[in-house]
C-alpha cells in the first residue's frame, strides 16, 4: 500500500527527500516545502504526520493511521539516519483494549501493562472487565498510560465515539466547512449514540467521503461496544500508532545531507536549529542566505558553531543536558567555562568545564567519597563519542575519572548536549579502568530502545575508552 505523509518542523525538507526516496507520497505540505519540491504533492487526509515533539526539537514525533504507516515510516527513517534512540508507544493511542481492574483506577491491560481508568473520578471495582480506549500512551519511561470506558475508533478524517453524542471539531477545520460536513452524516450516524470529532484530515476530503468513514467507524464502534468484554485483557482494535525518534548530532549530519539535496543547506544546519535559540536560528538563516547567493559554501556552518561556542564561553552558568534513550532529561552543573578552543576538524571543539562542589556525597559508579571544596573537570572534545570527568580533591589529588559514552556532544549558547548510551567507563588511581553499566545499555538494545548501529558504536567506544584512560591517567 502506498501511504501519504504530512511533514512539519525544522526537518521537514530532510524529511520530504528521505521519504520519497523511500515511496512514500506526500500530502497537505506547507507553502514552503511545496516550492522545493518538484514533484506532484496530493491534498488527500496523510496516513501519517512525522513532526518535531513539543518538547524537543531534538526529536521526530510519529503519527500514524493505521498502525503498518507507522511503523514502515519509522523503518524508513530508521534506515537513514541509523544512530537514533526510538520510544514506542506500549498500546498506541485510540487502540481499544479490553483491562482488568486492580482497584485504585488502576487495571491490568495487555502484556500485564498496568494503566490508569479514567472514569469521572469513579474507580471500577476490583476484578472488573472494562472494554476501553486508549487516550494518553507512554512515551516516556514511569509515564502512566490512560485509558477511558467506552469505544473510540479512529480514521483518516473522523474519531468516533461510543457511548457519546453530538460532533466536534479539530481548529484545522475551517469555520465554512462544518456545515456541509455537518449536515454529511445526516442518515448514517446516530448523533444520539456517538460522539464524532472532525480530525484535521476533514479539510482534505469531500463532506461525502468524510460521512462515509463516519458511517463506517460508527458502525465498528457500536458492535464492539455492544460485545461482552473478554473475560482477561486483550487488544480488540488497533488505533494510531505513535512513538519518538531522538536524533543525536551523527543523525542530524544525515537530516543535512537529506535537506541539501532540495536547498541549499549549510554543515551543521539541524545541529544549530535545534537548539531552538532565536540566535542560532538568525545565524544559520543568514549563513544559508549567502550559500544561496554563492557569497561562501556550506563550510559556513561551521564558522556559526564556532561562533555561537564565543557566546558560551561568555556564559557566567553552563550546563550539559544529558538525555538517555530512553527521553529522561538531566541537567549537569552548574559550570562555568575554563577554555575553549577550535577543534581538528572545522566546527568541532575543545571545551574544558570545571566546578566547585559545596556539599558530601558521592561519585557514581567510582565509590568514592565527595566533600565540600572537591573540584571537578570536566573535558569534551566534541568530535568524540565520550565525555571525560576528572575529579580532584581540595588539595588537589586526583580521585578518579568517569568517562560517559555518549554521541558526539552539541554546543549552543545556552549550553552543551548529547544522547547518553548508558555505558562508561570509570579509573580508580592506582587501576585499571573499569566498563560499567553495561548491561543498561544491553537492556536498552533488548528493548528496541537503539538502533543496532549505536548499540554496536557504544561498546566499540568503551572498549576505545579504556586505552584512552590507561594512556592518560595513571
């Protein structure tokens, strides 16, 4: 089958190439995309929306109905930028699913996934089987899944509901079109018995076709409203599948390679907008200017990386955002910054960060006892695959060295970031240097969490690691 795609955000062009490259069509673009692109664009409703995630422009949102588009345009993606951290949803949303109370709002669903019921604040009683839809999936670890009593179906142009009454509709519809779409479903729903809401995709069909999906979901939903709920839990009906691509700086160098072929792109384009900062926006916005006049190359990309590291440098607080695969954000720090300084290769930099520690207690994984005037130094060169920690004492004697194995780090003017892969590599003085936490990255690959390239790049790197602290650390 052949499945259309809406795309939106700062990928966006990257995103067009990668997935007509890969056969997919694309559908309801914006004005802009569509004057870089030479090939035919369909208005009909997208099986799927792939976007940046509200929460971070790091990320690829994934939105798709049905559930194959889903999971053929992550491959797709997949297939490209191969180092990428991927969260799926565990149910997907709308899927109907039948539970089983546990008391406390809290019921058993499929694969012994434990959801929340939300019943109007009413709890189901214990041993209850409840029919019900999916309306808040996790993705994100210790997120609860929310599921509602009832049946929701959902399609390309319409969601319906069982029990419910009346319509709805998404701001996409315009104000002139509900009427007509309105008045489309007279004779083939029964408003007195669901609930229809008007998705974005009903701008994109005719009143008559949008009816005929109404009919169609309305008739589904009041059969599986109507059956006995199984007698444990069960997945009845599939809904949207959704799930989020992290895409750490090697990915973003693919998203450039992607977009340049469509319009001319400087290096380093996804890596500097994704911060989000009105400055480095403004900088690569003005680098791709002259790129298109033919004032320089894309080399000018990575002049705006080195001068946006001049900001950082001026920063009286640095912090490094380290995010896992699993999309839990830490902030390090406060540092401030020692030096920086241009790396071997254009773009890429050396930066050394230190800080004070003002209270007691402890260095992870080194088992080594922190106190207050403890000094720690923290180098990042940011071509390389680690970070390396050293940590001293008040007087100056080197307690230890904890090298975190993460991609190569990206800097903005607010700070510095990179996707953590779990594994590092810790020396003692006195020791050898030490791989730990290994099986938490062994447990995020089991789990589909990375791709098998960034499982394979982050053993490889610990085992580099450990010569790195044997040469330098004694």
């Amino acid at each position: 089958m052949v499945y259309f795609a809406r795309i939106r955000g700062i990928y966006a062009t990257a995103l067009a190439a990668l997935l007509l490259k890969h056969g997919f069509l694309l559908s309801d673009l914006s004005k802009v995309l569509r004057s870089r692109i030479d090939v035919p664009v369909s208005d009909r409703p997208p099986h799927i929306t792939v976007k940046t995630s509200d929460e971070s422009l790091d990320e690829l949102l994934i939105i798709a109905y049905p559930w194959e588009a889903g999971v053929e345009a992550e491959k797709a993606i997949l297939s490209e930028v191969e180092d990428a951290a991927v969260v799926r949803g565990k149910l997907g949303l709308h899927s109907v699913v039948d539970v089983v109370s546990k008391g406390s709002c809290l019921a058993e669903a499929p694969s012994g996934i434990l959801v929340e019921v939300q019943q109007g604040g009413v709890c189901p009683g214990e041993g209850e089987v409840l029919r019900a839809t999916v309306v808040k999936d996790s993705l994100r670890e210790g997120e609860r899944i929310v599921v509602k009593p009832g049946v929701e179906l959902v399609g390309l142009t319409v969601r319906v509901s069982v029990p419910g009454s009346g319509v709805s509709f998404s701001k996409f519809v315009r104000d002139e079109l509900r009427p007509s779409l309105i008045s489309a479903l007279e004779g083939r729903v029964d408003l007195s018995r669901a609930h229809v809401r008007f998705r974005s995709g009903a701008s994109l069909a005719s009143p008559l076709e949008v009816a005929e999906e109404a009919r169609r979901l309305f008739e589904r939903a009041v059969k599986l409203a109507e059956e006995k709920p199984s007698g444990q839990p069960a997945l009845v009906e599939r809904g949207k599948y959704i799930s989020i691509i992290v895409l750490p700086k090697t990915a973003k160098r693919v998203m450039d390679k992607l977009r340049g072929s469509l319009y001319p792109t400087v290096n380093r384009h996804h890596e500097v907008k994704s911060w989000g900062g009105d400055i480095e926006s403004t900088l690569v916005d003005f680098a791709e200017e002259g790129l298109k006049r033919g004032l320089w190359g894309p080399e000018a990309g990575d002049l705006v990386v080195e001068f946006i590291a001049g900001r950082l440098a001026e920063a009286k607080k640095v912090y490094i955002r380290h995010v896992t695969p699993r999309r839990k954000v830490i902030s390090i720090g406060p540092f401030h910054v020692a030096s920086i300084a241009r790396g071997q290769e254009p773009g890429e930099l050396n930066i050394t960060l230190e800080r004070t520690f003002k209270s007691y207690g402890t260095y992870d994984a080194l088992g080594v006892e922190k106190r207050p005037g403890d000094r720690g130094v923290t180098r990042i060169d940011t071509s390389k695959w680690y970070v390396i920690h050293e940590y001293y004492s008040a007087s100056g004697e080197l307690l230890g060295v904890y090298a975190n194995i993460n991609t190569p780090p990206e800097v903005g003017s607010s700070g510095i970031k990179y996707l953590d892969l779990y594994i590092d590599v810790v020396k003692r003085p006195g020791s050898e240097p030490e791989i730990v936490d290994a099986e938490q990255l062994e447990k995020a690959y089991h789990e589909g969490l990375i791709t098998d390239q960034l499982y394979k790049r982050a053993k490889a790197e610990a085992e580099r690691v450990v010569n790195v602290l044997k040469s330098n650390y004694h």
